[in-house]
C-alpha cells in the first residue's frame, strides 16, 4: 500500500472537456486507487480559484504529489508548478495528464472517450507513485541575445533590447530593412516606409550595444538554453562596411559597373563588389584613399555565444509561374506586387515611375488577389493577410500618378480588418478603384501586347472579359527560404504552413517550444507592418525578462547511475552528445552537455542507468494503468512529434480512440524489457513516434525499430516506427488509425478464435 497521498483534479475546461468526457466518473473512479488522497473537478482548474484550490489542500498536509487532467501540459505545466512550490511541495511532483487535445477534442464517442481519459488518470497516477522530488539544475545565462533577419521585425527587436543587452543583428542580404525598405508608401495612412525605416536603420547601424553582420546566415547553432554556440558563415563583401565612406570613386572607375551601393539608402552605407561582372582590374582598390576594398576577401565562419535567439526571416512570395494560367513568366506586363513596389521605392531603376515594359504609363491596370493564397489544391491553403490592403494601397497610387487611368481591383473576399482598414478600403471606391469580386480564371497575352483578362463576376453572376495594360499579380507570402533550416538547428517546430509554430497562439504568441529562442513578425504568418512591429517589441521584451533573471533553471530529468554499474563504458561510447566520460573506472555525467536522450540507460547492459523520472519502473507503471483501461495502442512519442498530435488536437481532427500517447524524452530511453512489458499488459501494439530533427538520435532510429521488432516477436503483436516532424500532424493521425484498425481487428480475430 502506497504512503504517497496524491490529490488527482480534474478540469471540465467550460465543457471542452466535460462534454466528452465524464469527468465525475473518472473522478469517483480514482478515489479508490492505492495513494490517492482525494479526487476533485472543477470548471476551471487554471483559474486563481482552481490554482487556488490545489494550493490549499497541499498546505493543509492533505496532498503530497498532485496529478492534474487537463490541456496540454505546454500551456500551463510551468504555472501549475510553480504554484506547487509556493505551497510547500517539490514543483517535480505535480504532472499534467493530457485529456483535452489529446481525448476530448479528438473522440466523438463519449463512452470510448471517457474510457480512454480514465487510463491515462490511471496510468499517470501509477507513474506519480513513484516519482522522485528532484532540484533543478541551475545555470547562468549568457547575456547577449542574436536577432535573425534585419527586416522591420529584426530591427525593432534588436533595438527594444539593446539598451540592455548585447545584441548581434544578422541578415542574409547586403543591407538591412527586409522587404519594408523596398515599399513605396504604407497603409493606410501613405507613409513614406523609407523615412519611416531609414532612421531605425541608421540607429542599428551606429548604437554600441548591437554589432551587425550582413550577407550572413546561421551555418550551426551548438550548445542549449542560456548559452548558444552559434556558428555564423559571412559571405564576402569584397569592401569593408565599417571603413567604406561611400564616396563612389570606385564605382565611377570600374569599367564593367561590378561595384555600386545596394541603393542611395542602403544600410551599411557601402559599396559592394558583384564577381560575377568584376574582371579584378584592380582600379577600385587603387582609387580608395581609405583601403576598403578588399578584393582577396572570403568566407568567414564567426563563432558567437548567446543566451537566446529571435527568428524574424520574415517571408517571400510565391512564384506565380505554379499559377501556369497566368502566364507571369510570359509577358514583361504581367508583374508581380512586390515587382510594383520596386518601381516606386528608393529602390528603383525606372526613376521612382510605374511604367510598362517599352517604358510608358500604364492606362488600364488590374490588380489579380490570391495569387496563391486560399488554394487547397496547388499552393496555399492560408489567407495571406495584407494583399487586399496593399492592392488597395497600389491601385491609389496609380490615380496618384495618371488621374485618367482605369484601375481594377479583383477579389474573392475583400478582408480590411483593423483600425482605419475598413475607412481605407471606402476611401479607394471613393476615388475611383473597380472592385470585381470573382477569381480571376485566365491572363491571357494578346497579338497587341495588351493582357486579357478572364474573370466570374460572382456578384452579378456573369463570366466577363477585359483586356489591361498592366496585369498586377498579389502572390501569396510564404516562410523566407531559410526558416526550415533555422528551425530544424533550433529544436523549433513549424506550422504545416512551413512558418514558425508559437507556445500559444492566444497567450504566448511569441515564445517557441525552446525555452531560450522567440520568434516575431512574418516567421511567425503573414501580417503588416503594425502586427510585425508589435510581435517585434513583445518578443524583445519577452527576451529581456528571460536573460534579466541571469541564470535559468534546467530540467534535472537526467541519468542517474546506480550501484549496478561495473565501469564498462558502454554508456560513455554510445552518448552522442559527449556528456559521458570515465573517471576512476566510473561514468561521469556533464548535465548540461545532456540531452537526455536515454540511449545510455537503453544500452546499459546491467540496468544501472536511468532517466530520472523516466525510469524503467515508472514507465512500466504509466502502461499498467493506461491498460487497466483496456486494450490500446501504445503510443511511446518524444515531445517534437506530441506536438503535433497537440496540433491535432487544435485542428480537432478525429482520430481512433485506442491511440494512448506516452511522451518520453526521446524513444530511445526504449529497450525491450520496456515494450515487452506493454505487450504483457494488454497492448494491441506499439508505436514509436520520433518527430526530432537531431541526426544524432535519428540515425539510430532504424536500428532501434529492428532490434525491438526481434525482441518482441513472442508477442506475435504489431511494432511501427515513424519519424513525423510537429508540422505533419495529419499524416501522424492518418498512420495511428491506419495501425489502430490493424490492431482492432488482430484482437478482433484473436478474440473469436478464443470463443470458437
């Protein structure tokens, strides 16, 4: 009989939970298990009465170790611990049960529902009874932030933080300002976005505490929370930014126009040598009094430590040549928004003027909306967001510049949420912009060089046809091409739409999956300027308030290594994080070097490591009450890939109730004594879910997979392996019911041969 005494509470979460699953039932349930104390529901368990509730039972001694069933443990675990420790007991000993994104909002059937929440109750306090109170780890942190992209979001971060921080500001082109630079006006209001930005830039540029690297991306990011080891990889220049006076004596003697400014307002204001044009005549050098040019300049690998990390790669657009009907590519006069905005920006080569390709104005324009977004077959499935504004903004400014032209605005669903959006959108009726709400069909390029335009005008009910000078087309905007990357190096997971995936969408928008990396503006979806500029300042702030704290606390759910151990160094061979060593024919571990994996105690050959709070008996007892249950799958996951069973959940895509998830650090904590055991206790079968990026880990996986297939074969039960990264929840939840009608009708078969 267990001394423990363990309050299990129950969260209706306003019928989320409770209209699927009986909760009173599970609660009453419970009451009868070895060391539960006492089992209570409430409406709300994350409000300060729920909160409330559990804080005064553990200091009436009535509780010693709390399991709580709820949401998933990424929204509030951190808060629900944290208040366990003010009331006196190890914040270790209280656990989330997930029984809402990963049950309720995912189940139809009430009665399977309500079966599976009770195992996982059950099998979470089975795990308490025996989890140990453990300290945190505590470590400094580094006091320097890195900001990735120099867009409008990069900046504003880098100068919320940089009166307090260090700040080292990167940006994988020439010039900071991202695509804000590069736009002619602003909505609504018609900013010049180049007197808006420039001075920001400038103070980038000249503040002390940010140190600025251009044509530089992240090559590899090392080390964890609190003090990253990133490697950054700087392209050459061929002229240095910090000594160049841009005087242009080097571009008025280059005989082939290889060396010039970015544009007039380019931040750094230097020059910058194209080598595919250079013919290394040397001139450049000669003529420059103060020796910036530097034509034997390289690649340069730069080693930083930093104590957090800010994604802002903001986003590209699409290429509208997979909208083949459109013909982009087949006509000069066919373009692109992004290709308008450089004609009138400071950016320009047609001297700030919107011309036509044989260099007149255009008479007769239509602007083409969705260009890949809202597309569920070839592009886009999201709403890009800003392109009914900026198409709005765009067919002003061609009245501005020829009051006599014809602008055509064509549109699905005119969207201009927001403050002064909708006296925006009313102010272009107003001064005489066509709105035709239909998908245009076809551009077509005619004999005369003027474009045809076929369109469904679906508030008249008419298939029409007009022929423009000038075809705008606003493409949908996507993740810059270097997110995926980033993200993966980070341990960040992104969104099936390929940007950013935040804590929580609602209350913690800014912050990622890792503990010391934030994100802000359009790595995180697309949006304007305002939105982009105010993500910027919450994740600068966000930033601040983690590395003000000057050191955090690392989870202590680390190896442990008993007295079993006989030296053989195995363990120490296998890491491969190098956070084992030998010393004095004894395993040492390096905490913060681990990840805890688990690799080390799944290859101990005598049992005598294990994952603190992950070990063999706690997970055994996890699968015991899961199963007490009913027959399941057992799911063993690592956290990449619950996040996206999490996502799942979110989208309430439905899935067989006979998945039960067990999150584990990594699936390579498994060995067969682990699975054996499942099997022996009722599951129909098993899955190993990997969803990390980490090489390290995945090149075992197959290994893994085939070793635990032959011992387990007695069973005669299914065993699946599958890498399924945070994005990719629907093609998780199509495999775990693919597997769970296998299982279902094994058992099925299993069961009437038993009854013949």
């Amino acid at each position: 009989m267990s001394s423990e005494k363990t309050g299990v509470y129950l969260c209706r979460c306003g019928g989320n939970i409770s209209d699927a699953v009986d909760v009173e039932a599970i609660a009453e349930n419970v009451l009868g298990m070895d060391g539960v104390a006492l089992a209570n529901v409430q409406d709300y368990l994350c409000s300060s009465a729920g909160q409330g509730k559990i804080k005064s039972d553990i200091e009436a001694g009535m509780i010693e170790r709390v399991v709580i069933g709820s949401c998933a443990p990424k929204l509030h675990l951190e808060t629900f611990r944290a208040m366990a420790k003010k009331a006196g007991i190890n914040p270790m000993l209280l656990e989330i049960t997930n029984i809402r994104e990963q049950c309720s909002w995912v189940h139809e059937d009430q009665q399977e529902a309500t079966r599976k929440a009770k195992g996982l109750i059950t099998g979470a306090v089975f795990r308490m009874n025996s989890l140990e109170s453990l300290e945190p780890i505590i470590k400094d942190l580094e006091d320097r932030v890195l900001v990735v992209g120099g867009g409008i979001s990069g900046i504003t971060t880098a100068l919320e933080m940089a009166n307090e921080h260090e700040v080292i500001l990167v940006e994988s082109k020439a010039y900071i300002g991202g695509h804000m630079i590069g736009l002619s006006k602003t909505f609504p209001t018609f900013d010049c976005s180049q007197c808006t930005l420039t001075p920001k830039m400038v103070e980038v540029f000249n503040h002390p505490n940010i140190t600025l690297y251009t044509l530089t991306e992240v090559a590899s990011v090392d080390g964890n929370v609190g003090d990253f080891k990133v490697t950054l990889r700087r392209m050459p220049r061929y002229v240095d930014a910090d000594v160049c006076t841009s005087c242009g004596r080097c571009a008025q003697e280059c005989p082939k126009d290889a060396i010039a400014l970015p544009f007039v307002q380019a931040i750094p204001q230097a020059y910058i040598i194209d080598m595919e044009k250079c013919v290394e005549c040397g001139l450049c050098e000669k003529v420059c009094d103060v020796g910036a040019v530097k034509l034997d300049d390289r690649e340069e690998d730069i080693e930083v430590n930093v104590g957090a990390i800010t994604i802002a790669t903001g986003f590209e657009p699409i290429d509208p040549s997979i909208i083949e009907e459109y013909n982009y590519a087949r006509h000069p006069d066919i373009i692109t928004a992004i290709e308008f905005e450089e004609m009138l920006s400071a950016m320009s080569r047609t001297g700030m003027r919107l011309q036509k390709s044989d260099g007149t104005m255009p008479q007769k324009v239509a602007f083409v909306l969705c260009v890949g977004s809202r597309d569920f077959n070839r592009a886009n499935k999201y709403c890009s967001k800003v392109c009914c504004l900026y198409s709005q903004k765009q067919a002003q400014l061609v009245l501005k510049m020829n009051k006599d032209a014809n602008v055509s605005v064509f549109y699905i669903d005119m969207r201009a949420a927001g403050r002064r959006m909708e006296e925006f959108y009313q102010h272009a009726q107003e001064v005489g912009v066509n709105f035709i709400r239909g998908r245009v069909a076809e551009v077509n390029p005619l004999d005369d060089g003027r474009l045809q335009l076929r369109y469904e005008d679906t508030l008249l009910g008419e298939i029409g046809s007009d022929e423009f000078d000038m075809v705008v087309l606003c493409p949908s905007l996507n993740p810059s091409g270097g997110t995926q990357q980033l993200a993966d190096q980070l341990g960040v997971p992104v969104g099936s739409d390929g940007f950013i995936e935040e804590k929580h969408v609602k209350i913690d928008p800014v912050t990622t999956m890792n503990q010391g990396v934030f994100a802000a503006g359009c790595a995180l979806g697309p949006k304007d300027i305002h939105d982009s500029v105010t993500e910027a300042m919450s994740a600068a702030h966000k930033v601040s308030g983690f590395l003000g704290k000057g050191m955090i606390s690392i989870s202590p759910e680390k190896p442990i290594i008993t007295d079993a151990c006989d030296g053989c160094g195995i363990c120490v061979k296998e890491c491969p994080y190098g956070a084992l060593s030998m010393t004095d024919g004894r395993p040492v571990l390096e905490a913060l070097s681990c990840n805890a994996c688990g690799i080390c105690a799944a290859v101990c050959p005598k049992e005598a490591v294990e994952i603190a709070n992950y070990t063999r008996k706690q997970l055994k007892a996890q699968v015991e009450g899961i199963l007490d249950a009913g027959m399941g799958v057992i799911v063993y996951i690592d956290p990449a890939a619950y996040a996206a069973a999490d996502i799942a959940g979110v989208n309430r895509t439905l899935y067989s109730p006979l998945t039960r998830f067990v999150q584990v650090p990594s699936i390579h904590v498994l060995d067969a004594d682990i699975v054996n055991h499942a099997y022996a206790h009722g599951a129909g079968g098993v899955m190993l879910i990997e969803g990390t990026t980490d090489e390290a880990l995945t090149s075992r996986s197959r290994d893994l997979y085939s070793k635990l297939k032959k011992a387990t074969k007695e069973h005669k039960k299914p065993i699946r392996y599958s890498h399924i990264e945070t994005a990719q929840y629907e093609k998780l939840m199509n495999l775990l019911n693919v597997f769970a009608e296998q299982v279902a009708a094994k058992a099925a078969k299993k069961k009437g041969k038993k009854e013949a």
